[in-house]
C-alpha cells in the first residue's frame, strides 16, 4: 500500500488537531482547506481572520473545518496560563518576562498550544528557519520519557521500497551513547511508516574491516544500543553495501542477520546522514519526506522553506500520524 493512502487511512476521521504557525502563508491556507476537506485533521491557522480570508479567496480556497486563532489578541487569562505553563516547565531557566515575550512568537505559541494538550502537534517551517520551528519545541515540549536526544529521520522512498535514515537533519556530531539512542528511536519510529525495523549502524567500516576511534565509536554505539533495545535487530558496524546488498553481506558479514537487509540507517554525523540522504533522493530517485522530528514528547515537523502545498499536505499528514 503506498505510504501516504496507509498513513491517511490511520488518520481519517480522527479529527487530530494541528496548528500551523504560519497560518496567512498561501502554501499552509491551501493545505489546511485540503485537510479539512479530506477529514484528515482539524487545522488550526495562527493568524487574523481578515488576513487568512483575505489569502482564502484568493486562491478560492474553502475555510470550511479550519480554526482561525488570533494570536496576537488572546484574552489575558489565556495569555497567562501558557506563561505559567511555561514558566514551570522551564524549571529556573525562563522567567514570566521572558515566557511572555516569546507567546508573542507564532512559533512559541504554537509550540505551547502543544505542550498544554490544546493541540495534538505543530508544522511550521514555510518561511521560518530550522533553528526557529526545532528550538521553542526543544526547550519546552523536550524529549520523551527515557529519550534525552531529538534527531531527524527521512523515510526513503521509491515504489514499494522504504526506509529510514536517521539523523540527518539535527546534531552536528553523535558520541557512542547517542548513535545508539538514535537507532533505537528511529526503530520506534520507522514502525508509523510501517517498516519493520532491521537497524544498520553505518560506517567505513565492516565488522573491524578498518580501524579508528571513528570505527570504534560505531562499534560501541551498536553494542550499547543492543543492550538498549535486545528485541530489536541491530547491528553493525556496517558499510552501506554491507548493510544494503545480500551478495556483498554474504562476504562481509556472513553472520549477520541484518546485513544486506536492514531497512533502518544510523549515520555516525550529520554529514554523513545529511549527505547520504541527500545521495539516495538525487543518484538514487528516491522520494525523502523529512525531517521528521523524532524522540520529541509530542509531534513537530519542520517544512523546508521550499516547499509547496503538498509537501505542507504530507508533512501534516506525518505529523497527524505521530500523533496518533
Ligand atoms: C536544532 C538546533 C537549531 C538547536 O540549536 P540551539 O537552539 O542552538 O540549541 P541550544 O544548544 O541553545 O539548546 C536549546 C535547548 O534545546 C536543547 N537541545 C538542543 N539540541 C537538542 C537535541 N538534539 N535533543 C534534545 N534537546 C536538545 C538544549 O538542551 C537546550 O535546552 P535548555 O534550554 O532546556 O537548556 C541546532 O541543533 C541546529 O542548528 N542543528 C542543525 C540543524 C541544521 O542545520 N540541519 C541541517 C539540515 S536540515
């Protein structure tokens, strides 16, 4: 079943709730009216009413199922119930002025609409920068219980093949103990896409092929997250052939039962992830819907500044799902 039609059939009806930060952009009215339209969400568009109407009919877009919430001019009470929220989740490090100031940032509040359970989860990103959707959701949504890192993932697609790589969108360099905590997350995550998870831990290296504190660190993190998750199949460390094609882990791995199979990639880097995912969309063809956020307590995705209304429908759709 292609991924989109598996994913819409998880959501239909559901009525998940999603607020998009940006709501007067063209790109986000377009594809919350499609949303609303298809029963696949209930958008929330954070804006004015005359501006969102204005942008509506100008693309004869409907409004119909789609919540406007002027931000901007919530009554006070409201207004002081996300900064105490705030306040209280930030333990010390923000205070009232401060948690103020940020409500007054679409990103902020959407991002505390969240926290407070007001919404099920957040897309924004059409016109604001990674660093600005990722860190309100960072500092005060944060990590789920028993995850201390947020990375991002790409689903790979091409025809009925799928997979996912992980982390290609967040931190700059992993240590031992967060590549495993990524490959575990990533397990967890591949299975909404519905990929039964076979983790590769990738490197230059097969099964001490070569040598290196590069190497050694993927060696650790593979062993670390085996003892994280014993269930999962995990294992490295892999090159990708190795991990990717049957004949060449025949050789290079005979004993592995995720070599040549596996369906989920942890990079050691961001360079590495950014440019392998970027490598398999452009020489490879496959389709990569990303970055999808993951190891966050509550859903958030961030839209890339290019995208258009159906890159906006489908990461809403994603988002939806995580939420589910
Ligand atoms: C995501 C990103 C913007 C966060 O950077 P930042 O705002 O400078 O982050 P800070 O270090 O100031 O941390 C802000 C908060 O988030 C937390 N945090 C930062 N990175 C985190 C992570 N990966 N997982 C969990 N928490 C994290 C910090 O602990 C801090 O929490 P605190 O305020 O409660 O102490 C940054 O990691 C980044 O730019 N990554 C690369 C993004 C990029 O360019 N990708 C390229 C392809 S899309």
């Amino acid at each position: 079943m292609d991924l989109f039609d598996s994913l819409k059939s998880k959501i239909k009806g559901k009525k998940i709730s999603l607020v998009f930060p940006e709501g007067s952009d063209r790109r986000i009215v377009e594809a919350a009216s499609r949303l609303a339209a298809d029963d696949l969400a209930h958008p929330i568009l954070l804006g004015t009413n005359d501006e969102i109407s204005k942008v509506a009919t100008s693309i004869d877009a409907s409004l119909d199922g789609v919540e406007i919430v002027d931000f901007e001019n919530q009554p006070q009470d409201v207004i002081n119930s996300m900064v105490n929220a705030i306040v209280e989740r930030r333990k010390g490090k923000t205070d009232e002025e401060k948690a103020r100031q940020w409500l007054k940032d679409a990103n902020y509040f959407g991002t505390t609409m969240v926290y407070m359970d007001k919404v099920d989860g957040m897309v924004s990103g059409a016109f604001h920068p990674t660093g600005d959707t990722v860190r309100p959701a960072l500092q005060i949504i944060k990590t789920k219980p028993g995850v201390n890192l947020i990375s991002g993932s790409f689903v790979m697609q091409k025809g009925d093949q799928r997979y996912l790589f992980a982390d290609c969108a967040i931190n700059l360099e992993l240590d031992a103990q967060q590549m495993a905590e990524v490959a575990v997350v990533s397990a967890e995550m591949a299975k909404t896409f519905d990929i039964d998870p076979k983790v590769a831990m990738l490197s230059f290296s097969t099964k001490s092929s070569a040598k290196g504190d590069m190497v050694t660190k993927v060696q650790e993190a593979t062993k670390l997250a085996k003892e994280m998750a014993p269930d999962l199949p995990i294992d490295g460390e892999f090159q990708f052939d190795a991990a990717f094609v049957p004949e060449v882990a025949a050789q290079k791995a005979p004993d592995s039962d995720v070599a040549g199979h596996a369906t989920v990639f942890i990079f050691p880097s961001l360079e590495a992830g950014n440019i392998g995912y970027k490598i398999g969309q452009r020489f490879g063809g496959f389709e990569a819907l990303g970055p999808i956020l993951q190891g966050l307590n509550k859903p958030v995705n961030d839209l890339s500044r290019g995208s258009n209304p159906e890159d906006v429908y489908k990461v809403a759709i994603i988002t939806a799902a995580q939420a589910l």
